[in-house]
C-alpha cells in the first residue's frame, strides 16, 4: 500500500517544486538562529502594525503577501494592500473612530517549522487587547496564525497568513 501511495503522490509532488525530491522523513527542523530571528520578526510586525510604523512594516511583506481571516476569507492580495490597510486603521485611530490595540503572543506557544528552501512556517496563538486612555487594557479577543516567512537572500519577508480560530473575549457587563 505504500509503495502504490508513494507512486501516486511523487508525481504531483516533483510538479510542486524545483528541487530534486527527498525521501527522507521529515523535514529539516528550524535552527535557534531562524526561531530567534523569526520570533523578532513577528515582534517587528506587530509593533510596526498597531504602532502605527508603516514605513517599517513596508520593510516586513513581501509583494505577493496573501491574508487569509476566518470570520473575513481571503482579505488581502499583496503587500501594498496589507500596508495600505493598516495607514487605514492608524488613521481611524487617530480620528477617533478605531480604539488602540496591542497584540501578545502567548508564551511558549510559537512553534517554526522549515519550508523546504523557500522559507518557514511560524505557528501560534495569540491575544489581542483595546488599548483607551485612562482604562486597564481590556482582553477583546484570541486566536491562531499560521505565518509563512520568505526568504530573501538573507532577509525573510511576510508571504502568506492563515488568521484562524478568534475567539471574543467576554466583555465586562
């Protein structure tokens, strides 16, 4: 039975990529190197995204970047328009209309796994808090990602996200 699910997914799986295929089960795991430098790439992320620093988040997707939500499907086709979004945002915050967020990465939840040659996969789950002048930050809601990270000679950049799994936060009464 193997040998024939072996003989069925080879061809599909040598069309998918330019690499001779490896047999060898598993991939290969990330090295400390690229946990810690993905981990300080999403921290950029997130405090370039609610801190309003789009210049800095421009720096951080890649062109082609694709945002997948559950509650809003695919929601952005490109870097640009994720950036775009986000100075949206900013702005609506600015006049009043959005609140502040923040966004905290649960501890011990972040897991990266290696894509082959193109990147990684950065796994996790995470919270997010209003932020309103004068009031505790308040829980609003959590959820998981799925973040694939290109490489780019020796930068890594935003391609794909898979937002997933939100939860509201009971609100106070």
């Amino acid at each position: 039975m193997r040998k024939l699910l072996l003989a069925a997914v080879l061809p599909f799986s040598a069309l998918a990529q330019d690499a001779p295929i490896n047999l060898t089960p598993g991939a290969a795991p990330a090295s400390q190197e690229i946990v810690a430098t993905l981990a300080e790439k999403d921290r950029l992320l997130f405090d370039a995204a609610f801190g309003c620093k789009v210049d800095v988040l421009k720096t951080l997707v890649a062109d082609d970047l694709e945002f997948f939500h559950d509650k809003h499907g695919l929601s952005m086709t490109s870097g640009a328009q994720f950036v775009q979004a986000i100075a949206d945002g900013c702005k609506r915050q600015e006049a009043g209309t959005d609140f502040r967020a923040r966004r905290e990465l649960v501890a011990g939840s972040m897991t990266v796994h290696m894509i082959g040659a193109y990147g990684a996969m950065q796994m996790g789950t995470h919270r997010f808090y209003a932020l309103r002048t004068g009031q505790p930050d308040q829980l609003t809601e959590t959820g998981k990602f799925i973040d694939l990270w290109k490489r780019e000679g020796d930068d890594w950049k935003l391609a794909r996200v898979i937002s997933y799994d939100h939860v509201l936060a009971p609100q106070p009464k």
